[in-house]
C-alpha cells in the first residue's frame, strides 16, 4: 500500500469534469467546512469534494459510510489533505475496500488554495460552528481578536447536572435546557422569561456565547433520552438566543465528543456564574425566526414558503407520535418530510458518524429533492422544537435568508381536535423524497 499515481492540478481539472470522478476531502469535518490553521488564502473545500476524514478511517464500518455517501467502486478516487500521509492513509482504505483507481493530489495547499481562478466552495456561517482547536485558543487565550470581549462556555443539559458535573471543558458553566423553555408547553419562555435567565447565566446581547452538549446513555425515565438531553439541547438552547438578540453564538462542533477526541484536557469543577444586570436590546431582537400557529397554516398555503417536518419517517406517516405525552399520531397535512432520523430523540440524518454536523451539501441535496429551497420562507417544525431548532442551524450556517422554527410544532398543532392531520404516505409524494441521501 502506499505507491499512489500523484496527479497534477492541471489533470485534476480536466477529471473532474468526468461525473465518474469523486474527489475526497480527507480533512477534518471544520477544514472541509471553512476553518483553517495554516492562515490559507481562502477557506473551505474543492468545490464538489466530499468530505471522508482521515479520522473515520478508525471506524469499523468506515465501508457503509462511504457507500452511503454514493461513492461506488467504480468511480475514480481521487484524494486531497493537508498532510500526504493522511491522503495515504485513505487511500489505503480504499484500496483494501476494492476500489482500483485511486490517486493523490498532492497541491491542494500550495496551488489550488491561492489561485483565485480555481473553485472553491465553504459553509457560508462555518465561524459558528466552532472546532474544538478554536475554543482552546479562546481557553487558553492565545486568540488575541476576543482578549477584550466576554466570553461565556455554557454545557447545556434537560435536568442532567451530573452531565455537567461528571466531566465537562474547562471554564463552562452549567445550563439546564429549562431555563429557556417552559415545560408545561415546550415553547420558548417569554421574553421577560429569557432575559431573566440569559443575566441569570452571565449572558448579554454583546456576550460571546459558545455552547455544546454532552451524550449521556438514555434514561428510561427521562422524556428526553440521550443525544436530544445534550447535543440538540445545545443548538435549542443557541437557537433561543438568538431569537433573544444575543449576536454571536457558537457551536461546538461535535459537542463535548469532540473536545474528547481532540486529546483534551476536561475537569469537574463547579464554575461560578458571574450574572449580569442589563441585557442590551429589547428581547426578542430576531422575532422573525420564530414562528407560531397562525403563521405556519399561511405557510401551508404559501407558494414561496414551507413548513418542513423534522421528525422521523413512522412519525410523519403515523405509525408512533414520537413522545409518551403526545397521544395523537400523524403530521399537519401539506408539511414537507425533512426527515431527522430514527425516532424522536435522534438527529443522525443531520450528523456525521462522530456527531459532527453533515456535510453540508448532502443537506443541500436532500432539502432540494424535497423543495425545501433558500429562495422560501421556510419555517422547520418536530414534536416541540429540539429536532426543528437544529435544521433551523443547519439552514443558518448554509446561509438560507428567511428561515425560521413553528416552535408549537406537532404538540401544540395536535392538541387542538380543530386542526386536521393526516396519517400514511402522502399522495403524489415524489420516491427519490423518501430516501435520496438520508436514511428512513
């Protein structure tokens, strides 16, 4: 293994004019989306690479991952990174899978990258969603842009403080999810609400916020299990603040697994909350991307707008309603499939497999197959707003102008015997919906 025909940019231009070609970007998934530690010239990805980091490699099922990405035995490979030993490496992978034409480019930093002419392409708002490398720096503060700006890490959690106290990054502090929604309707709090608990937790509008979750085995006796308790806590809970006005919120990308992985240090020391006294800016400073009951039946009926259903296939048909407090199964007629993943506790359609954001294009790809375009109006709804908060992220980062969460979603939609619903596969619903990229 190892001995890999080298191509030039010159040749690498003229393959990837073939639809046979597949280009693979071997970097970490926040190279692949835009961050960068050489200071390069511009951010971001060949345009139309995949991303296959070098770390998936470690993965037993590394095979399924590229296979569920389309990318077939067939197809001319052809792989790029910052370092020729991790090209090597998955090319290696390859190999040994079967593929037969495999080759490295091996200019991707010194050609590609500073020539303006070729093509590049990255995450619109990649700067929010953070590596972990970045929030060290900040940590340790070595990035001298934010030595005069207030910082505050918040691991986020549903009434888990071991979460936080069993092991967290150094300097968070703790926030339970119900600070910034009610439990009686899973909404978001009232104003006043959020700004007493965004002081209460040292937050103002001019505070750097940076926030993640941690994956805690589920528990049978809490309504929300697993993944949705920390990671799709964290993005619900950044997705309040900004409906509050905070103006620069982040997420780790990957969560607290990520910092894991990365080697670094964490600790379980209790940090102090330092409260504030004035936010900054009247709450809500974004009201345009929350949506409501009333607003979600215009969408229905709007030609340049659709409410889009991030919940799990035997959910949208029917078959479960997804929650032991929701008894009513089925969806709001006319609501678009965007599909989560497994169940109600459960993002994977929306993650890669070490829970760092999908590749943004295979969104992209799916969203288009389904309509759910950035020339709509587009508001994203599940059970009570977790699932719609992240797909809401998700259309955020890649830049999509007017998008927004029905944050009632299905409890409130349901709990009205007025509302109609509908149950089994939707009549004129196109197949390649149902399972184009994501699985059901």
């Amino acid at each position: 293994m190892g001995n890999y025909s080298i191509i030039s940019t010159e040749a690498l231009l003229l393959l990837l004019n073939s639809a046979n070609t597949q280009l693979i970007d071997a970097r970490s998934p926040d190279a692949y989306n835009g961050w960068t530690r050489q200071g390069q010239h511009r951010p971001g990805h060949i345009k139309g690479a995949r991303c296959l980091p070098v770390k998936w490699t470690a993965y037993i099922d590394w095979i399924e991952i590229v296979r569920s990405k389309g990318i077939l035995s067939e197809n001319d490979i052809v792989i790029y990174a910052e370092d020729e030993n991790d090209s090597i490496q998955v090319a290696d992978m390859f190999s040994t899978a079967g593929y037969k034409k495999v080759i490295i480019y091996k200019d991707f930093q010194d050609a590609w990258v500073p020539n303006d002419a070729l093509p590049m392409d990255y995450l619109p708002r990649f700067r929010q969603l953070v590596p972990p490398w970045w929030v060290k720096s900040i940590i340790d503060r070595q990035n001298t842009e934010f030595d005069q700006k207030r910082v505050v890490l918040v691991h986020a959690h549903y009434r888990n403080p071991e979460a936080y106290s069993s092991g967290h990054i150094p300097g968070a502090i703790s926030m339970d999810t119900l600070a910034i929604e009610s439990p009686e309707t899973w909404n978001l709090r009232t104003p006043g609400e959020l700004e007493a608990a965004l002081l209460g937790h040292g937050i103002t509008s001019d505070t750097v916020v940076i926030l993640y979750g941690k994956y805690m085995f589920p528990d049978n006796n809490d309504p929300f299990p697993g993944s949705a308790a920390g990671d799709i806590g964290a993005i619900r809970c950044a997705f309040a603040m900004m409906y509050a006005g905070v103006k620069d919120v982040r997420v780790i990308n990957g969560g607290y697994q990520s910092w894991i992985d990365a080697g670094y240090d964490t600790e379980t020391t209790i940090q102090p909350i330092q409260p504030q006294t004035s936010f900054g800016s009247v709450i809500p400073a974004m009201p345009s991307i929350v949506v409501d009951i009333n607003e979600a039946k215009m969408l229905l009926d709007d030609p340049h707008g659709e409410l889009v259903c991030i919940r799990s296939w035997p959910e949208y048909i029917g078959e479960v309603s997804g929650y032991n407090y929701i008894e009513k199964k089925g969806r709001i007629p006319g609501a678009v499939f965007g599909n989560c993943g497994s169940d109600a506790y459960h993002m994977e359609n929306y993650r890669n497999v070490d829970n760092t954001m999908r590749e943004y294009t295979e969104i992209q790809a799916f969203w288009n197959a389904a309509g759910i375009t950035p020339d709509k109006r587009l508001a994203f709804y599940c059970g009570t707003g977790w699932r719609g908060s992240e797909a809401f992220f998700n259309a955020w980062l890649m830049g999509y102008p007017d998008v927004a969460v029905f944050d009632g979603g299905w409890y409130e939609w349901s709990n009205d015997p007025e509302n109609p619903y509908e149950t089994g596969i939707p009549e004129n619903m196109p197949l390649t919906e149902l399972n184009p990229i994501f699985k059901t």
